[in-house]
C-alpha cells in the first residue's frame, strides 16, 4: 500500500510541479497568476499528507492516541510557529507558506515512519519485512 501511494502520490506531484503553474493563470484568469507560487509552495506538503494520512490512522488501531495526539499537537505548533517566524524575517507570503508546508513535511515524515515501525512492517534494522 505505501508503495502505491508513494507511486501514485509522486505522479501527481510532478504533474502538478510541472504543469501547475503554467496551468493557473489559464484555469483561473491572468489576476490569480501568482497563484502558481503558493501551489508550488504547498505541493510537497499534500504529498506527505497523501502518504501520512494512513499512518495516522495505524496509530489509532494499534491504540497510540496518545502518540497521534502529540504528531497532531506538532502540526498546530509547527503551522503557527513557521507562519509567526516567516513573518518575523520578513519573508513573502510564499516563503512563510513554504517553511509551513516544510514543517508540516517533517511532521508527516514522523508519523509515517513511526506508523511503520511499530505496523511490525520493519524488523530491528528498519528494513521492511515480507508482508
């Protein structure tokens, strides 16, 4: 299953990398033109949520609330911090939107292998095991 979301997940993001911003100002009129940046900006963020979401989901069947519940804390932390910091540097909104869509990565990232840790889909070494 993560193989096909990875699969899956990284074919839309290359489409939508490569297309996307060319694809904005025609789908949407010549004003929203910008709106390629922030699409770009927060591309990589829904693929990790793609490929995260089911792993949120293992830690709640195998019983890790508590552990689910301090991922979710770390993306309202994360979403806030990196928003306040971007604006504190003076950054463009698509910069603050970037660091927001790199922490929420990060985030996703963790919970994914966390979920697959302790799925037993990895042995001691951290290399997937025969399902």
């Amino acid at each position: 299953m993560t193989r096909s979301l990875l699969l899956i997940g990284g074919a839309v993001l290359a489409v939508t990398v490569i297309a996307g911003p060319a694809l904005f100002p025609i789908v949407f009129g010549d004003e929203f033109e910008a709106g390629g940046d922030v699409l770009l900006a927060l591309a990589p963020l829904h693929f990790m949520m793609f490929i995260a979401m089911p792993g949120g989901l293992t830690l709640i069947a195998l019983d890790r609330r508590k552990l689910q519940a301090g991922f979710t804390a770390a993306r309202l932390i994360g979403a806030v911090a990196t928003i306040a910091i971007g604006h504190e540097l003076g950054v463009s909104l698509t910069g603050a939107l970037a660091l927001y869509a790199a922490s929420m990565a990060v985030v996703s990232a963790g919970i994914g292998v966390t979920a697959w840790r302790l799925s037993g889909r990895a042995d001691a070494s951290g290399v997937a095991s025969a399902p």
